[in-house]
C-alpha cells in the first residue's frame, strides 16, 4: 500500500500514494458514516442537539437556540446550525416533527472523515507520503474517532477544528514562503473551534501552541546545535524566539480569531437576560469541579487514551518516547509537535476534578499522529522484527485476550444484561481478526497486516453498533415516550420534568417540549454549580410541583422513582395520580421513570380529532 516497502514486501499491498489516498478515503468513510442510524437511539445529551435543530427548524429562529422553549445558550451554537441545515438535505420534506437521528449524526460523521483526512495531511507533511498514510489510517481505524463519528455531540467538529487549527500552525511555522497563509489558517479554524465548543479551543490549542513554539521547538534546535554550554544554548534559542518575525502574524490572527468567534456570544450577552451567571456556571464552575459532587483522579485520561486508541494503542508508550530515540531522528519534529499536543491537552484536561470521556476527543488526532511513525516502522520498515520477538508478542496478545475478553464480557453483563447475545459473535470477530492479522505478520506481508487489523477494527466497530441498534441500550426514554403518545399525550399538553434538567430523549421521541422545573437561566442566578440545592430552592420546587397538582388545568409531571418517593416523604399529603412507570435500568428500579398528574385526570378524550378514531386508553391509575 506504502511507498518504500522492502523488495520482500512488494507484492503485498503494496500502492502508489494517489490509490493510497483513495484507499484511504473509502476506509474513511466507512468508518465513520456507516450505519448512521442504525445503532442504539440518541443519548441524553445527545438529543440535545436534534431537538434545538428542530426549534430552529420550527421557528425560523437561527441566531440563538433554543431548547424547550427556552434559550440554549451554554454551548456554541455550530453543531445545532449544521444539524438543521444538513436536515433539508437529509430528511424527507414533509417530515414531522423535523430533524431525524440521521440528520443529527450525520455533521459528526462528516466531521470524522475530514479528521482523518486532516490527519493524513499533517502526517504526510511532517513525516513524508507513507507514514502520513499510516496516520490517517490510524485515525480513521481508531476506536475514539469511530465511535464519536457516530455521535450527535458536538465534539467530533471541535475535534476536526482543533486538528486543522494545529496543523495549520504547525505548517505556518516550518515555512517561511506561506507562513501567513497557515497562520491566518489556523486562527481562522480556531475560531470555528470556538463556535463548535467554545471556549475550549483556547486552552486545547493555544496551550499547546505556546508551549511548543515557545518552548519545545527552540530547546530542539538548541540540543541539536553545536557552540557553548546547553543551557546558555537553550536561553538564547527561547529569547530567539520571542523575537522571530512570525510574530507579526499574531495581532491579524488574534483579529480574525475575535472576528469569527466574538460576534454570537456577544449577541447572546446583549439580548439573553442573566447569560453571564449561566456562562460562569457552564465554563467556570465546571472546571473547578462544582457539578459534581464525585471528582475524577488526576490520571483518569490515561486509561481512556488507551481506549480510544484501540486497536493501536499497544504502541502508545514506544510513541511517547520515540521523539527522544535516535532511531526517530528523522520523524523527531514532527513526533515532538505531537508529543507536546497530546502532553498540554492531557494534562490541562486532568487539573479539572470535573471529567467526562469525551473530553478527551480532540487529543485523538494528536495521539493517532504521534503513533504514526511507529506503526509505519512496526509493519513497514526494514529490518522486519526478529521471529523470537514476534513469537513473544503473539503470545502477550493471546494472554491479553484471554484476560480481556471474559472481563469485557462480565462488565457488559453487569450494565446491560440484556445485550449479552452480542458477546460470542463480538468475541469471534475480535479472533479472527487478529488471527489473519498475526498470521499475515508472521509470514512477513506485514503491510497485508496493518491493513488487516484496520479493516478488523472498523468491521468490528461496525458491527457492534448495529448490534446496539436491535438491544435495549438506551432504549427507557424512547419507550415512555411511546407509551405517553399512545394515551395521547403529546405537543397538546403540558408536560414538566420535576427535577433537574429534563432528559432531552423524552422531548425528541415524543416530538414535543418537556419543560424544567426552573429553567437554567432561573437557576444559574441562585446558585453555584450544581452539586447543592438550597433548602430554599428546595422548597420553592416542591410548592410548584404543588401548585400544578393541584391546578384545574391538566398537568403531567416526570419524576424518577426515588426523587418521587423523597417527594411523598416530604409532602406526606400530596395527592396525584401516576399514570405510567417505565423501567430504565434493569438492575435499578430507582430509575424507574414516572409519570403522574392531576388526580381528576383519567384520560385524553378531548383530544380526539374526529369520531373515526378509536379512543385513547383511559388510565387504569394508582391513586396516591
């Protein structure tokens, strides 16, 4: 497939780097739109997305989002934009309500395939034609960008931006002919960065940026030089730098950064009352760790780069040391620009307690470009690795499936009982995918190899998320969502999620607005984060809940089981009449999602559009 392969490895895979690239390309893409939507429903936050497309689809209003009636203002507004755009492209016209899970995945999956891509052209750039191939097809077959290619969140776009941002960067520094072009490039890609998930691009570039222009790159060129002590070498390399003319290029890239990212939250600010408090909570009391009452530890990131890494993750600690080997000389800048990349993101992601895996997303393109080299190296290079050592691994491979694979197969049983069918065909997939793979190295057609494991693992991935498709994964909102509609209650009635945020799939597949409690904005002014509630706010939520009770007009409230039994607790007197109760973890009734309303509501006759219906199920309710 690679330019440079050994005269023993010619007849294997072997490409010229234009049917690489296509090669490349068609990996790509099904890596990361296949099977759209086929796989589990949309998460909680997930549907976030979809549903603020669809308010913008329904009411024209573009600028500021809303969800549920209620301005959505904590996140960046791009991905909900590219959702309700690419929506009239992908969804019927005369879809109602509008907005498919198709089209709410399909600008993340976009997204994916022009990562890779992004990947491949640093790659190429930093290291040559065949390893930059090496990096995309490490990228397109990794775990991390497979699965948030599939995902509505908006962090495949940050990630795709924050790429393109460093890579442009990266180019505006090497080269002196194009330099403003690259710069400008990549300021301009920052400040999309910031309209997908702002202000995140600032720490997850600009650290990195500042801390290898102004560090890394100068101490490079000082131990690689020549001429007095290293460390008098090192000052005067640091001091060089700060004085270099692509400096000049900071005041109009700063310019254009501002031009593309200021003007939305300055309109926000200027026509949403109270956006300041919400933002102080959304970007400031998260990162101090004040949304939750469970902080992560430090090293919570170092498992899940390995996991987003799979199937190549193997080579991560060889990659994290090769800048500093002799035998990476040659690749040494380009792997040291990675390194750093990967280092600053890492570590400014870990000095928050408050961590989510897909934080981590757009440190993937950086991981997958520092371990190109060595994957080229592995299953490319001259000479090929020794038999007694291939032996070796094949058998550390072998212990390691049969650790990990019964582990894996036990921890799915414990979350979802229900998906355990998928177990044995997954398992035998991941065998004899590795098996073609470590056959294909042993008999030395080691590109053969690299391109199996590849396949292997966009194969694997493809199947497990079909499979996800036909389980229960997820599956609680979406059936009392179906259940709500089939005793008529929908976009015709008021329905409030009692605590908390409302779950966004229970608005998006019932194709109406589930209301909070108290909105964000109300909230966000009356506390800090979210790890404590207020006697008084306490209080005031419970005489609302009271209040719609015990109004004369219809009601519908959505409680979880146990914050409903903490309600009657408190309110030993409070009359209502459960209308549904739907399970949504099979090992913890506590989640149980409930529905309950008015205690003189028994149905929804009134809602019957003509006498050729048939009525409605009137509810058979438990009276409390």
């Amino acid at each position: 497939m690679f330019e440079g392969a050994s005269s023993a490895e010619s007849d294997n895979a072997f490409m010229s780097p234009a049917v690489g690239l296509v090669v490349l390309v068609t990996l790509g893409v099904a890596a990361c739109l296949w099977g759209m939507d086929a796989g589990p429903p949309l998460s909680d936050h997930e549907a976030i997305v979809p549903q603020c497309a669809r308010q913008i689809r329904q009411s024209g209003q573009w600028l500021i989002p809303h969800f549920n009636r209620v301005p959505f203002i904590r996140k960046t507004p791009l991905q909900f934009w590219a959702v309700a755009g690419i929506s009239y492209v992908s969804d019927p016209p005369d879809q109602d309500p509008p907005v498919s899970v198709l089209a709410a995945r399909l600008p993340s999956g976009v997204a994916g395939v022009l990562t890779v891509l992004a990947v491949y052209a640093l790659g190429r750039y930093a290291y040559g034609k065949r390893v930059g191939l090496v990096a995309g097809l490490v990228a397109g077959g990794s775990l991390g960008v497979m699965f948030y290619s599939h995902n509505a969140q908006t962090e495949m776009l940050l990630a795709l931006f924050a790429a393109a941002s460093m890579a442009s960067f990266y180019r505006g520094l090497a080269e002196e002919r194009r330099e403003g072009l690259y710069l400008m490039g990549g300021f301009a890609c920052m400040g999309l960065g910031m309209l997908a998930k702002g202000p995140l691009p600032i720490p997850l570039v600009g650290l990195p940026m500042v801390v290898y222009w102004g560090l890394a790159a100068p101490i490079q060129r000082a131990a690689e030089g020549s001429g007095g002590a290293l460390i008098g070498r090192v000052f005067r390399a640091i001091v060089g730098q700060v004085f270099r003319r692509r400096t000049l290029w900071f005041t109009p890239g700063v310019l254009l950064f501002f031009a593309i990212a200021a003007p939305w939250p300055l309109y926000v600010y200027l026509k949403v009352p109270d956006a300041v408090a919400l933002w102080r909570t959304e970007f400031f009391d998260r990162y101090e760790g004040l949304l939750s009452s469970r902080p992560k530890p430090f090293w919570y990131y170092l498992p899940l780069l390995i996991g987003l890494t799979v199937p190549f993750c193997l080579s991560l600690p060889e990659a994290i040391i090769a800048p500093f080997r002799d035998k990476y000389r040659k690749e040494r800048a380009g792997m040291l620009f990675a390194l750093v990349w990967v280092t600053v993101q890492v570590i400014f992601l870990s000095t928050s307690p408050f961590k989510r895996p897909h934080y981590l997303v757009p440190v993937v393109p950086g991981a997958c470009l520092l371990l190109a080299p060595v994957i080229a190296r592995l299953f490319l290079d001259d000479p090929a690795p020794r038999k007694s050592r291939v032996r070796l691994a094949i058998i550390a491979l072998a212990i390691a499936m049969a650790v990990g694979l019964p582990w894996g197969v036990w921890e799915m049983h414990e979350e979802y009982p229900g998906i355990l069918w998928m177990a044995l065909p997954t398992c035998g997939l991941i065998l004899i995918g590795l098996g073609i793979c470590c056959g294909l190295f042993w008999r030395e057609r080691r590109p053969a190899s690299l391109m199996a494991l590849a396949v292997t693992s966009i194969i694997g991935f493809a199947w497990v998320w079909s499979a996800l498709g036909r389980s229960d994964v997820n599956m609680g909102e979406v059936r009392l969502a179906e259940a709500m509609r089939r005793l008529g209650i929908d976009e015709g009635d008021q329905i409030t999620f009692a605590v908390g945020r409302p779950d966004a799939r229970l608005g998006y597949y019932l194709g109406t607005q589930v209301q909070p409690l108290f909105t964000e904005l109300e909230i966000a002014t009356r506390r800090r984060g979210r790890i404590e509630v207020s006697e008084e706010i306490l209080w005031e939520g419970i005489a609302r809940v009271e209040a719609l009770l015990n109004s004369e007009e219809e009601h519908y409230l959505i409680f979880e089981a146990d914050e409903l039994n903490s309600l009657k607790m408190m309110l030993p007197d409070i009359r209502y009449t459960e209308v549904l109760r739907v399970p949504t973890h099979p090992k913890d009734r506590s989640r149980d999602l409930v529905v309950i309303t008015n205690t003189w509501n028994t149905g929804e006759e009134e809602d019957l559009d003509g006498d050729d219906r048939a009525p409605p199920p009137v509810f058979n309710p438990t009276s409390s």
